[in-house]
C-alpha cells in the first residue's frame, strides 16, 4: 500500500497550520493588523526564516519537503514558539481563526484528493483565505459588540467616566485615580494595560459592574484617530491627558503629531471637564484645568515620596509609599478628578496617603537581602531616569537589568546609557533591540550582554550578592 499520498495530506495540513500560527502569533502582538506586521516589525528576518524559506521550500523541493518539513521546518517552529517570553495567548478569536484554517485547510485538500484539482497541496490559498474570512467575520463580531458597549454604557444613566491618555505613566495614572476616587465612590477601573477600542468594548461588555458610580479608562494608540475612536465610544465627562513625549516615533514620526491624537480624547459631547498637562498645549479652552506646576517641596526617596499641594485654599502636605518624583505628576492628576467629584482635602489627603504602587513599575521588593526596583512596565526616560537616581541613593553596589528604551531614539538611549554610567557597578543588557549600541557606549565596571533572556535568573544568581540593589528598568518581549 503507498502511503505517500496519506503523509503528504498529512504533511501539507500540519504545515498550514505551523504557517497559520507563526501568522496569529504576529497578529496578536500587532493588534492584528497586517501592515504592521508587515512594516512595523522589530524582527523581519523572522518572516524569512519561519515563514519565506519554508513557503518557497514547499514549492522547490517536491516529495523531498516532506523529511524536511519534519526534520527542519517543524522544528525550527516548534523551538521558536518555545522560546517566546510572549506566547500566543488563545482568545476567541484566535479559536476562530485556527478553526477557520484548518477547516478550509481540510476542505481544499479532500477536494484536491478527491477531484484531482492539482498535483500539490495548496498553502497559500487557505491562508489567504482564512485571512480575509477572519477579518470580515472579525469585523462584524466587532461592530455588534461596540453596538452593545455603547447600549450599556447609554443604560448606566448615573455613570461617570474618566479618561486617561498620555504618552508616559497612563496605567499608573488610572491606577492612583482609581484607588483615591475609591475612598468615596464605586470605582471600576480598566484592568492591567487594556487601552484599545478592541479592548475597552470588551471590558466593558464583560467586566463593567451595573452599580458602578466612576469608570476610569486608559487610552492608548498607536495610529491617529485611535483615541478618538475610544472617545466617540465612551463620550467621557472628564479626561486627563498627561505628559506627552517622543514615545512611539516610529509610528507617529513628529512629536506634534503624538500631541494631537492624545488630545482627541476632549472630543467628547458630555464633556465637563479636561486635565491636561503643559508639556502638551497652553492653548486655553473654558473646560481646560493645566497641571504639572503645582507639586511643591517634592522629597523622592527610598522610602517613599513627599511633596505639597494647593487643594481649594489650603495647601497640603502628602505622604505616599509609591517610589519615584515622577509619580506626583500623576498622583497629582488624581487629586485634581477628586477635587472635581466633591471630595474634600482630608478624604483626598487620606486616600493618597494609603495609595500602594502599581505592580512593576517602580515596585520595591526586599528579597534575600538585596532591595530589588521592580520598574518592568515602565518605558519612559523620565521614568528611568527617576529609577536610577533612586538607585544612586543607596550605600551598596548597584546593578540595572534593562533592553534600553523601546519605540524611542538613540539620542533619549544615549541619555540614559549616561546616567547608568555614572551610577551602577554592573549593567546586564537584555534583548538585541539597543544592543549594539549600549555595546557601544557603556563604560560600567561590569557590562553583561544578554541577547537571551532566558539566562537573566542564572547570570544575576552569579553576579549579585547581598547588600545590592536592582533595578529592573523596562522590559521587552523577545520579537521586539
């Protein structure tokens, strides 16, 4: 019996579907668009090693693709996806796009079989149309889930929702206002870093409580237009736009072109009151408050973060644990929401005063007697620079994990290569984004050069000793 015809049916679906996940994998971290996989990739030699030279493989080798596929292709797929520190993550709609492909995968090879319609296997064909089936299907799924969203958020007639947007510290920002406003209200806040449209229809679909008095939502955006469009959604009544700076250059080219699609977010028919910080416009407007001048006689250290402020006519002092002078500017923020919702200088002075630090972003962990700066989800040079500066307080050897600045430029990287220069003792670089670069320019007691993230555990087990600090500054998943 020739079983050839038997493994090469089998071979051609398996190959589809390695195809098809290397392609949702993409899609996912991209916001599945395909442009930017395309364009905006950090990592094209990817699309050639996992995905080009196999397809024109497919097609060049014959019966011969058929040990190469399970003895090259398969493989090399197989170790890149275990390799990811951000694997594909199995929504719905990643579901929906596998079942899709693999039953049209299916469908084309019995027809082929059966019919005889070609000699080969099709490969491209159920990818292309998956693709465009899945976009359509995806589209529409879309369309009725915002209509839904927008019904919910029409039936919560006493709901008040406050927008968060910025270049720099958004998910700190709606995680201060959330825990301050909670000292008086019902407060539901967005969770982890959820900021696209996608995203907000589905928690609001899905997570907003019915009893909730104030939703607060972080915006983000990667296109012009994509604030706006989370605007139209919500129509929030009030907004704060924070610190905007060359965050996402590569996407948006000029720094004026950030500042505009941040402050999209004002174009809201309910609006009654817009938080927006100076390093974005003075141009004035009656529903404008400007912020980022008041914090007075600011004291960042180690242990936590003082500073003064004007509430109504008394100017009060503040006490909070969250690490970092930075922080103020959207501690401040929430002081400003609170005062606007009716709360009082002791209920705010209170609230602040209990705030605890967001997870991973200059979150202190005492461990095994080393102090350990957690600033992971933090990718700002202010942010970074604060955290070195904190670092250079202490009495101990300094040691900093970081990739560098992502989505940003050399000369912001040069800055802080600067500034880990005139502090740390040892400085492990991770991920081959900036690599060259620090490469370059680090002139540390100690440089670590780690393009493998997967080694940073043993090689700080090797290096750091008790009596340390550690900052981990910024992170950055592997296809970047």
């Amino acid at each position: 019996m020739d079983y050839l015809p038997l493994l090469a049916f089998v071979t051609n679906f398996l190959f589809v579907m390695s195809l098809g996940w290397y392609l949702i994998t993409n899609l996912q971290w991209y916001d599945y668009r395909i442009e930017r996989v395309v364009q905006r990739h950090h990592k094209t030699w990817w699309h050639i090693v996992y995905f080009l030279i196999p397809f024109v493989l497919y097609y060049v080798a014959g019966n011969y693709f058929i040990p190469a596929f399970y003895a090259l292709v398969l493989p090399a797929i197989v170790l890149w996806h275990r390799k990811l520190d951000k694997k594909l993550v199995l929504t719905w709609r990643v579901k929906r796009f596998l079942i899709l492909l693999g039953s049209i995968t299916l469908f084309l090879n019995l027809m082929s079989a059966l019919k005889g319609w070609g000699e080969t296997y099709s490969v491209l064909i159920p990818l292309v149309m998956t693709y465009v089936l899945s976009t359509g299907i995806e589209k529409f799924l879309f369309l009725a889930y915002k209509k839904q969203a927008k019904k919910k958020i029409a039936s919560m007639q006493d709901l008040t929702i406050v927008c968060v947007t910025g270049s720099y510290g958004k998910t700190s920002m709606k995680n201060f206002i959330a825990q301050v406003l909670g000292a008086k209200f019902n407060v539901y806040a967005t969770p982890r870093s959820v900021n696209t449209l996608a995203g907000i229809i589905r928690d609001v679909n899905e997570s907003l409580p019915s009893d909730t008095q104030v939703y607060i939502c972080e915006a983000g955006a990667r296109e012009v237009g994509d604030i706006y469009a989370i605007a139209q959604l919500l129509h929030p009544q009030i907004v704060v736009v924070g610190k905007v700076g060359p965050q996402h250059m590569e996407y948006f080219k000029t720094l004026d072109r950030i500042k505009r699609t941040k402050l999209e977010i004002i174009h809201s028919n309910r609006l009654k009151r817009a938080f927006v910080h100076t390093s974005v416009t003075d141009e004035p407007h009656d529903k404008v408050t400007f912020f980022g001048d008041e914090i007075q006689n600011l004291c960042a250290t180690l242990e936590g973060t003082d500073f003064d402020m004007t509430v109504g006519d008394e100017t009060i002092h503040f006490h909070t644990s969250v690490l970092g002078g930075f922080q103020t500017i959207n501690i401040n923020a929430a002081i400003l929401i609170a005062q606007e919702l009716g709360m009082n200088a002791q209920e705010i002075a209170s609230a602040v005063n209990g705030l605890k630090s967001v997870e991973h972003r200059l979150e202190r962990i005492d461990a095994g007697g080393k102090i350990i700066l957690d600033d992971g989800y933090n990718g700002n040079i202010d942010g970074m620079l604060e955290g070195v500066r904190l670092c250079s307080l202490h009495s101990g050897r300094k040691v900093i994990v970081t990739p560098g600045l992502v989505e940003s430029t050399d000369e912001l990287n040069s800055q802080l290569i600067a500034a880990i220069n005139e502090v740390f003792d040892i400085a492990i670089i991770t991920g081959q984004l900036n690599a060259l670069q620090f490469d370059k320019e680090l002139k540390v007691p100690q440089k670590i050069m780690l393009a493998d993230k997967s080694q940073m555990v043993k090689t700080l087990g090797e290096v750091t000793r008790a009596g340390d600090i550690i900052l981990f500054a910024n992170d950055a998943p592997n296809f970047i």
